[in-house]
C-alpha cells in the first residue's frame, strides 16, 4: 500500500482538464537561479501537502530537472518534495563543479601556450620583417616572408557557427586517412560542432576511416543504424555507458572540441603533443567499447532481473548523484533513468531510496571492489 505522506486536495482525474494550479502558457526553460511562477507555487504546495500528482509537473519540468521534486518509489504517480535544504546544497555542488571544471581548463589552456610564450618574439633591428614594416632589405624579406604559408596557430578559439563551420569545413576537405569522433547524448552527425553539414560519404570516398563512440543509449536509437548503413566505406561504432564531451580528430593532427555548452564555440588545436594526447584517449576508450556497428555484439544478459544498464545506474547511485545528474551522464532521459530506478527497487525488494542504496550494495551486483 502507497504510504500517505500528507493530505492532498483529491486525486488528479485524467481527461477533466489542466490539474489544479496548472498553467496552459508553455514551459521556458531557466536557470535554478531565476524560478518560474508556476514553478514555485507548486513546489511550495508540495512542501505544505507533503506530494503532488506526476502529472501536475508536467507543465513544470524544471521541478523535477533541478531536484525539487522526485518519485516516490513506493507509488511512482507521485512526486515527493525534497528538503530545500537538500535541493540548495546540491545546486550549489554543480555550481561548484562548474567553476573547479573552468579554472582547469584554464590551467590547462596556460600549460599548452607555455612552450610556446617560452619561445619569445625577436627585437630590435630585425623584429620589423616578422610584422612586415622593415624598410630596405627588411621591407624585402618581410615581402618574401608573405609567400611563405602562415604555420597554424596550436590553439585558435572558433567563436560563433561560421567560423567553426568554415574550420571543421577546412579540416575534413584536408582528411587522407582517418577521422575519430565521441558524440555523448544522442545521435549528432560528424562534423556537427556547430551546424556544419554531415560530409561522412565524401570522407569514406576518399578512402578515409571513420570510428565513431556514441553512448549506450544510442543502441536503441534505429536511426543512427540506418545512417550508417546508407553509407559506404570503412565505418566502425562502438558504445560506452559514459564517454567524453564531443570530440573530433582529422588524420591524428587537428582536433576540434566544444569550448561551452551550448556548442557556440570551440577550440581548433593543433599542438601535435595535445592532439596525440586526444588520439590516445580516444583508442583507449574504443577498447573498453562495445560494437554497434556492423557487426554489433549481443546483448548483456540480465543477473537476477538486473539488466546491465540498471548496473551501471546502480553504480552512479551509490555514488551519491541524483536522477538528473545520471541522465545527463548516460544520456537518457530523467523519466526514463527513474523507471530503471524502481525496477531496481522492485527487484531489490527496496521501500525507499536510502535503503535501495543500501541493498545495492549489499546485493553484489557492482561486482567485487565495487560495493560502496
């Protein structure tokens, strides 16, 4: 029996319209710093009531994306408010995670350049020919200079969709051999650090490789098979539970990823020692890969009703994270994590979400040296 975790004002009846103190205006999504009216009210009567329906956040999904709300695992219709205590702290944590995530890539945006500021630049009477403003037999070898092809840069910031578009352009029109790329979330064509069009065929024509490593996920997403079938050429997938932020390698000499979230810039490196050192992590995770395609592996069977996507999920809650912070790590969906959750649950004979961590561990299915 589904526990009574507070009064509520009658049971949400489907099909007799919009649920009490639902808003028809569509969902914006926001920042965790700045609430939607809709948004806190609800959340503010779910703490005064104790739940609220499902369906009542629906018009509101930014409750349960930013933790306020959750399953209850004894009677998944409903959402259960979490402490806003609880809530704070875990927003802070990801804000945290952020700023520690942005001050190393800084230092290691300062590590690359330090050969090359290590270098310096020559002065006094020659230093005109590098700028091309010597006069003389300065202006004559700045002249010279010109015809020479500029070197690239080690690292060139792409700022805006042209100018990654136009790179990544450049870059796959200068391909011989081979292209590596990561693609974590759901399926994005190559090329696709911006809105560059997919050009696998023309690579593959030329007589290039392509590996791509997407997320487990993407297994059952038959769009991504039927893409590559239409292709032909030397093409190999292979699946992660979890993998690195969008990646893409050119002939083991260019390498281009993202330098924010939403994917409006990036970085073109060409420093052979941090381009060798994407290569490398990209052979290492292939690997540890599951093939998808063409020749894809059989499925996992399941150990005691536990299938191994409920595995892995497993092992990301008793580290602590929360729905949303599993979604976004294997890329599925927060409703969908929360249904592997009460399987879980189900299987484990689990009545709520501290003991379920407790029986995971308890339970074995981590495998040794897991167990938390």
């Amino acid at each position: 029996m589904p526990r009574d975790t507070g009064p509520y004002r009658g049971p949400y009846r489907p099909g007799t319209g919009a649920p009490p103190d639902a808003t028809t205006a569509p969902h914006r999504p926001h920042r965790a710093d700045e609430p939607c009216a809709p948004g806190s009210a609800l959340y503010v009567r779910a703490l005064r009531e104790g739940r609220v329906h499902s369906r009542e956040a629906e018009t509101v999904p930014c409750l349960v994306d930013f933790g306020l709300l959750h399953p209850d695992v004894d009677d998944m219709q409903w959402l259960l408010p979490s402490k806003p205590a609880n809530a704070l702290r875990r927003l802070l944590r990801g804000i945290e995670e952020e700023v520690t995530h942005e001050r190393q890539r800084e230092e290691e945006l300062a590590a690359a350049f330090q050969p090359l500021l290590a270098m310096g630049f020559p002065s006094g009477p020659g230093a005109g020919v590098l700028a091309g403003t010597g006069t003389g037999a300065e202006a004559g070898a700045g002249a010279a200079s010109t015809s020479a092809p500029a070197t690239p840069s080690a690292i060139t910031p792409l700022k805006g969709l042209p100018h990654i578009t136009a790179a990544m352009d450049q870059a796959v029109s200068h391909c011989t051999r081979e292209v590596l790329t990561i693609q974590p979330g759901g399926f994005r064509p190559i090329s696709d650090l911006g809105a560059a069009p997919p050009r696998e065929q023309s690579l593959l024509s030329r007589g290039c490789r392509m590996r791509t490593l997407y997320q487990h996920t993407t297994r059952h997403a038959f769009p991504v098979i039927a893409h590559f079938e239409r292709l032909e050429g030397d093409v190999e997938v292979r699946t992660l539970s979890e993998v690195t932020e969008q990646l893409v390698v050119f002939d083991r000499t260019v390498a281009f990823v993202p330098a924010d979230r939403d994917f409006g810039e990036a970085l073109e490196i060409r420093a052979p020692a941090l381009v060798g050192y994407l290569a490398t992590l990209f052979d290492r995770l292939w690997q540890l890969a599951t093939p998808l395609f063409p020749h894809p592996a059989a499925p996992q069977p399941a150990e005691n009703g536990v299938t191994a996507r409920q595995r892995t999920i497993a092992e990301l809650l008793v580290e602590g994270l929360t729905d949303a912070d599993i979604a976004e790590r294997l890329g599925m969906n927060v409703r969908t994590v929360r249904v592997h959750i009460a399987k879980l649950a189900r299987n484990l004979g689990s009545t709520s979400r501290t003991q379920l961590g407790f029986l995971i561990g308890r339970s074995g299915i981590l495998g040794p040296g897991q167990t938390r």
